[in-house]
C-alpha cells in the first residue's frame, strides 16, 4: 500500500478525514482500528530509554521521529490520531490534548498552571462545575479567584489591570445559560497589557470549533467539554484543550499522565468518528435554533428569548458580529411565571427531553437555577442573572417545525 501525500494544504474538513491517521498501521482498515492495550512492546531497550527521557521532557524528539508508545495513561494510539485530526478544526490550533471529560480538561489546566499565591479572573457565570472547582479545589489550594460577570468589559479591564500574581483569565463565552458574550479580543488585550503575562482561556463548547475561534484571537489555550457539540449524541464524555503553543499542550500532557485523566482508546475512536460531522450539525442546530428563538419572540408567555441573533444591547451586538460565525443551538427563554412556570413548562414538552447537556442531535430542555447552576452561590446567581424563571433549551436535528410547536404547546400549558 503506497502513503498517499497530499501535497498542498487541505481545508479543515478535508483535513479531519486525512490527517493523522495511516491505514497501513492499521491493517489496511479505512477507518482506525481501536487499541486498547495498556502497554507497548519497545522496539529495543534503547528505543524504551529514549521514550522515557522523550516523555520525561529530558530531550526532545527530533521533528519527524517515530517515538515508541510506552502506557496508555501516558499516550496511545487513538489519542494521538483523535488529537492530530482535531487540531485542523480549531482555527490556530498546533496541538491537542484528550480527556476523559470536559472537567478533566478544564481542571488539568488549572491545577497545572496555578498555584498557591496566584489569581484567576474568570468571568460569571461559568459552567457549574468549574465554578465547584474554584470553591472547592482552588481556593482551599491559595489560589485567588476574582469573579467579573460576563458581557461587563470595563469591570473585566479592570480585574485584570488591577489583579496581583495573575496567572490565568478564564473566560466562557457565550456565557452558559445566560448566552451574555465576552469581547475575547479585549480581554486579549488587557492581559497583554498586565506584567505578569496571564495566560487567556476560553471554554468554547457552546461554539466552538465552528462559529467562534478564540486561538485566532490571541488567546493561549481553548478547552472543550467534547461531551456537547464535538461528539454530538449524548452517548460519551470527553474533553479537550487546544492551543497554538506545542509545549503548553506537551506540558498539559505531562500533568495528564500524572492525574491519569486521558481519553480511554474507545472513546477516542468514538469521538473521532464524530469529528467529519460536526460542522454540519452545528450548521443544522443553529438554523433550527436561530427560527426556533424568532418564532418564539412575543409569546405570552416569555418575557425574553436570550439567543444571539436577538441581541438589542448594542455592546452584545458588537461582539456577537466580531467574534461569532453563526448564533449556534442554544437559547434560554426567560418565562415570566419563574420557578412554576418553568416546571410546568418541562413537563409539557413531548418531544425536547428534560436533561441537562446539550449540544446532541436530539433537543434538550432544563431549569438551571436548580440543576447545572445549583452550585453557585444565591448573590453569583444574582449577578449572573440566573433567575427562576430560565429555562435552557438545547436545539437538536429534528425538523425546526416540530420543535416550534412542541415549545410552544409547552408554553401553552403554563
Ligand atoms: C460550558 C461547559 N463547560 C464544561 C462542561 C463540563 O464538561 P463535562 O460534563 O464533559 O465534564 C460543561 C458541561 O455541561 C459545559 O456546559
């Protein structure tokens, strides 16, 4: 079998079917086998030392050398080929690393970048969980962590200006489930403007990799839950960091090993057959979505449809055209009857399910004052303006028709 070298470069959707992975390592198989073992046999008792100084960071490996596998905690196969093939699909992106979930990712670069005495500016509201790790790993650990509510781009200037030891501004945008946005380019900025040289990065699971590109924009790294979009249909959990900087991403590596927090081999398989897919259903879910959100304004119900092409501040306005390809598949309607309003509502609905998640084919709908934001405070929900009367609607595949009415009868009942 020849080794097929495409001699110009390819578009990212081409290169996800034709990076990263050579058939003749596989059998000759189209697609990539799954190897599941645990351990590798080395090549020869030098070819093992040289892998352990590699992995090590006591040398590095010379730019086209085939470095022996070690222990899969360490690396294996269908991580390095999921992690090849991804990184064309983020815009800027050198290198990748895989986790087991997107909180393995996003707590792996905290706890490897920061320490004791540093600071984190982060914006408000971030996913519940990392809002957990703050409190709960973070902070008991020394690490300050000073909360701006999103969309405020002057108070985020000025956390960052006026932080001490900054070592990290975390940003989530659009902010979940309030879809506020964060200018990434400003925040860009004022990190650059800050002695210490904070590192940005930003979770983009609601957007990413299709319709926002924060490497592109400057930042350090990106992190995923690949849970959402990148695997499509709520059936796994995985995670993932990007960057342009290789070393970060080798670094990030390193702390994976020692965590033991990577992407197990069927999961990686699983999750790289859903990259060549990705962009078209995102492309689906955000039309579907963006008719969904128009078709619901002005209902009786809904005192408003939180969805970036509904934007009225003009600042929001300016982000969203600035940073964003497309509005994507999430939306919040703020129902005017709160907490009842929004139970009642759930329970309606006949074809979106009651669950937390989203970016599957299928259409999710959940409270998340009492869910996925149940962990922050009262006065951070208040700030955030997560209020009793927010229901998250996560937009699937199905025809956009049937979804419409389905809402609709559901805020019928109410
Ligand atoms: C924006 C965002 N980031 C991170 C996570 C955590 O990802 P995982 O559930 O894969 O650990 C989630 C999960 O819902 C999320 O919505």
């Amino acid at each position: 079998m020849n080794k097929r070298v495409i001699p110009y470069v390819v578009r990212p959707t081409t290169a996800v079917l034709t990076r990263g992975f050579d058939p003749r390592l596989s059998v000759g198989s189209a697609r990539p086998a799954v190897f599941r073992s645990s351990t590798y046999v080395f090549n020869s008792p030098e070819s093992a030392e040289r892998a352990f100084a590699i992995a090590l960071g006591k040398v590095r490996p010379a730019a086209d050398e085939n470095v022996d596998l070690i222990y899969s905690r360490l690396s294996h196969p269908n991580a390095e080929i999921l992690e090849d093939q991804i990184v064309p699909l983020e815009k800027g992106a050198k290198a990748a690393a895989v986790f087991n979930s997107g909180m393995a990712a996003i707590s792996t670069v905290l706890l490897s970048l920061c320490g004791p005495g540093w600071s984190v500016v982060h914006t408000i509201p971030v996913y519940g969980g990392t809002q957990h790790l703050f409190d709960t790993l973070l902070r008991p650990l020394g690490v300050r962590t000073i909360g701006v509510p999103a969309g405020d781009g002057a108070a985020l200037d000025a956390a960052i200006a006026t932080a001490g030891n900054l070592r990290i501004v975390y940003l989530e945008t659009p902010a979940n489930p309030t879809l506020r946005m964060v200018d990434i380019r400003r925040a860009v900025e004022a990190a650059r403007r800050h002695p210490d040289a904070p590192l940005v990065v930003v979770d983009n699971t609601f957007l990413g990799p299709a319709f926002q590109h924060p490497l592109a924009l400057g930042v350090a790294l990106v992190v995923y839950s690949g849970t959402k979009y990148l695997n499509g249909f709520s059936d796994m959990l995985a995670g993932v960091v990007l960057s342009a900087d290789e070393e970060m991403i080798t670094h990030l590596r390193g702390t994976r090993a020692i965590l033991g927090n990577i992407l197990q081999p069927d999961e990686c398989w699983l999750l790289d057959s859903r990259l060549p897919t990705v962009t078209l259903r995102m492309n689906r879910q955000s039309k579907n979505a963006q008719r969904i959100a128009e078709g619901l304004q002005g209902h009786p119900a809904v005192r408003r449809v939180l969805y970036p092409s509904l934007f009225t501040d003009p600042e929001q306005i300016n982000i969203r055209d600035a940073q964003c390809d497309f509005p994507g598949g999430i939306m919040t309607l703020d129902l005017k009857g709160g907490k009842m309003a929004a139970f009642t509502f759930l329970r309606s609905l006949r074809i979106l399910r009651d669950a937390v998640s989203l970016g599957g084919v299928e259409s999710l709908a959940c409270h998340p004052r009492t869910t996925t934001h149940s962990e922050l405070s009262p006065e951070d929900m208040e700030r955030a303006g997560i209020t009793d009367g927010l229901v998250r609607l996560s937009i699937g595949v199905e025809d956009w028709r049937d979804l419409l009415r389905d809402i609709r009868d559901g805020l019928d009942a109410i």
